[in-house]
C-alpha cells in the first residue's frame, strides 16, 4: 500500500489500516478491509470504519462508527458486528 500510514495484514488477508495518531489527542480512525485485494473493495461490504475512543486514566471505551463512507446497500461497522456475532 503506498501512503503515510500504518497498515497491518493479518494472516488472512485482511488489511487494518491507521490514519491519524494519538498525539493530537484525537483517536485515530481504523479501515478494515476484511478480504485484502480481493472484491468487490467497496465500502459497507467488505471495507469498513471506525474510531475508538476512551480516556487516558480508562482506556478505549466504545467504538464511534463512521458512516460517511457506505455504498448503497452496504453495512456499517457496527450493523456488520452485530450480525457477525448475532447481536440484535
């Protein structure tokens, strides 16, 4: 991948991406693309987002989805964890 940010492939393919940093104190935003290089890489299918957020003394508390990035008929993260792990 050619840009400034870290990204880490999982041993199955799946690509976890960085952008931002902690020392701005705004918690960095996470894109997960669940299959790698494979298809259909469009956002709410296979590629999602979302930021955790938490404090200093507590650490990460929830996870703030971001849904500016969904194709019609996508999912967002946190519709796409819920039916993963059956959650309604």
């Amino acid at each position: 991948m050619k840009n400034n940010y870290s990204v880490f492939v999982l041993s199955d393919g799946t690509y976890i991406i960085k952008l931002g940093n902690y020392l701005t104190h705004v918690m960095p935003v996470f894109v997960v693309d669940i299959n790698g290089h494979k298809g259909p890489n469009k956002w709410g299918y296979d590629i999602f987002a979302l930021q955790l957020s938490g404090e200093p003394k507590n650490g990460i508390r929830y996870t703030a989805e971001l849904n500016y990035a969904i194709e019609p008929g996508g999912k967002t993260f946190q519709e796409m964890y819920n039916d993963v792990f059956n959650i309604h």
